[in-house]
C-alpha cells in the first residue's frame, strides 16, 4: 500500500544510468592539498604558474550546499528530498590578473590574452586515458553552476565556463557566459549577455537560459561520439533535469581519437580587443588583448560522466530516456 502510494506520488527511488563513468562530485574529505597536488578526480595545473591551485580554486565544504539533485536519502525506504542530506562540497573558482596559464612548449609561450583556471577531469591520474572510455558511444557530461555575487564577471567579455577540450583546440561542445570576443568590438555588453549558453563544435546556438543569481543551473549534455549529435537537459536547483532540445547536429567534430578531448570546467575569460595594437595582434585572443585583472569567479558542483545505459540520471535518484 505505502509503495503503491509512493509510486503515484512520484517518490520511489529509480536506479541510476549505469555506469558513471567519471565521477567529479568533491567529496568532503577531498582536501585542498589533494587539489594542489592534482589527485583525483582533478588535475589542476590549467591556472596562474606562480600561485598553489588552492589560491584560485577553494573548497567550499559545507558552507555552501551543492546542487541538490545528487543528495543521499537519510532513508532510503522513505525518498523524500527534505530528509535528504548533501554528500558533495561545492567549490568555487577564480580568475585574477595573476591567472596566466602558461602551457608546455619550447619556448614557453604565456597566454596573456586569457586570465583562466580550470580543473580537468581524470581518473587514475591520467586524463587523456579517460577520454577513450568517456568520449566514445553516447555519454552524458553533469555539471551544475551558480553565479558568486561577491566576485561577479564582466559581462562585456565572453567566458567558456565548460567544454571538451580535442588537441586541435576546438570545443565538441561548450556553455558560454557573456558577450562574444569579436574583431572589431561591437556595442558591449550584448543582450544575452546574462544567459547561459550552449554551443556546439561550430558554435551554433542549441539553447540558452538566463544566468539567475542564487540558483544552481543544471545541465546535462549528451553526446553521441558515432554519429556526431548533441542533446541538451537542464533544470534550476532541486528540479529534475529535463530534456530543452531534440537531438542537434555536431557533425563538424573530428571522427574518432582525434574528436576526443579533455573535460574542462572553470573560468575562461577572453580579452577585448586592444585598438592600440596592430592587426596581427588583435585577432590573437591567446597572447593580446586588453583585461582589467578583477577578481571573479563562478561556483561548481554535480560535475559526473555517464553512460546512458539505463537512462539519463535526472535527479532524487531517477532517470529519465536519453534524447531521440
């Protein structure tokens, strides 16, 4: 009788898609010398070369709850969200003027047109060997993000907040905030500035929402490594994650190991373009460019990878049909 009831009520726990593959959800024991050190599930060196990871990037422990959507029950025969309890800290990550990433290379070569940090999953101490299990068949990429009202982003800029990263250096998929970098710059800031946005490879719009402070912002993006096609779920703060696309094209990735690429969340903050430089300068958005060296930052929880089999993890324990 009382399953009966459950099961109308919508309150019966559904298993999970199966497997996750990758999980980046930062448990409470997870450490800032962990961070610093790069142990798992993070490498962290995609930041300022003369500051520890822990000076951009700060656990938030339970200071503040994470997205909701992943809680545990406190009974798991009684699945109700208010007896619930969070398992995941959030974290929060900065940019600054000291955050130049400076990549391998002979001679290095300082991206001082950027002010990035970000974290990039890996599993096994090694991120390039978890792209052949999560970029292969169809997977889904998790991740929940909330504005920081004390370090907020210059909305004239454009910010990649989260994108799977090939060697050639393009995007399978990302979610912007702001206003596009473009050469010359156009009137500032634009007018969907304050959304979210999801692009594909060819930066093609497939959805956005606008960026609300105090909530956490859902998303999941499904993708079909075969045929090369996007699918988009989304939802606000303790609402289960609902499909806000059909299946969209993304067939200008590579095919194959050469289309594969690292999963990145953080801030990427492109420059505007400095008129006091010559041309050859200002279309280069790595090197040049004009940035104010503000502090800001976004705030991260409910980062995981996983297989659809089994359906799509929306939330309070259920799934959900992947997008068809």
């Amino acid at each position: 009788m009382l399953l009966d009831l459950l099961v109308q009520l919508g309150l019966v726990v559904y298993a999970s898609a199966t497997p996750i593959i990758y999980d980046g959800r930062a448990p409470y024991t997870y450490t800032g010398d962990d961070l610093n050190n790069s142990v798992d599930p993070y490498l962290s060196v995609v930041k300022g070369s003369t500051k520890n990871a822990t000076y951009y990037t700060t656990l938030l422990g339970h200071t503040l709850d994470p997205t909701p959507l992943w809680n545990d029950y406190l009974t798991p025969g009684w699945p109700l969200p208010s007896h619930s309890y969070c398992t995941e800290q959030p974290m929060s990550i900065s940019i600054d003027n000291t955050s130049i990433f400076i990549p391998g290379g002979n001679p290095p070569q300082p991206q001082n047109g950027f002010r990035r940090t970000e974290l990039i999953a890996q599993k096994d101490n090694n991120h390039t060997a978890l792209n052949s299990m999560t970029d292969v068949g169809t997977t889904v990429f998790h991740v929940s993000i909330r504005a920081d009202d004390k370090l907020p982003l210059n909305m004239s800029h454009e910010y990649q907040i989260v994108w799977i990263e090939p060697n050639d250096g393009s995007h399978v998929f990302e979610i912007q905030l702001g206003s596009p970098f473009t050469n010359p710059t156009g009137p500032l800031p634009v007018a969907d500035a304050h959304y979210l946005k999801v692009r594909n490879h060819a930066l093609d719009l497939l959805f956005e929402t606008p960026f609300t402070s105090g909530d956490w912002h859902n998303f999941a993006v499904q993708i079909d490594w075969t045929h090369l096609t996007l699918g988009v779920f989304y939802s606000t703060n303790d609402q289960p994650l609902e499909a806000v696309t059909g299946i969209e094209d993304n067939s200008s990735t590579p095919v194959g190991t050469v289309g594969q690429g690292d999963y990145h969340f953080g801030v990427l903050k492109l420059p505007l373009v400095d008129p006091a430089e010559p041309p050859s300068e200002q279309s280069d958005v790595v090197h040049y460019g004009i940035q104010e060296g503000d502090t800001e930052a976004l705030t991260y929880s409910g980062v995981f990878i996983e297989s659809i089999e089994g359906g799509v993890s929306a939330g309070w324990g259920k799934t959900i049909r992947p997008i068809a």
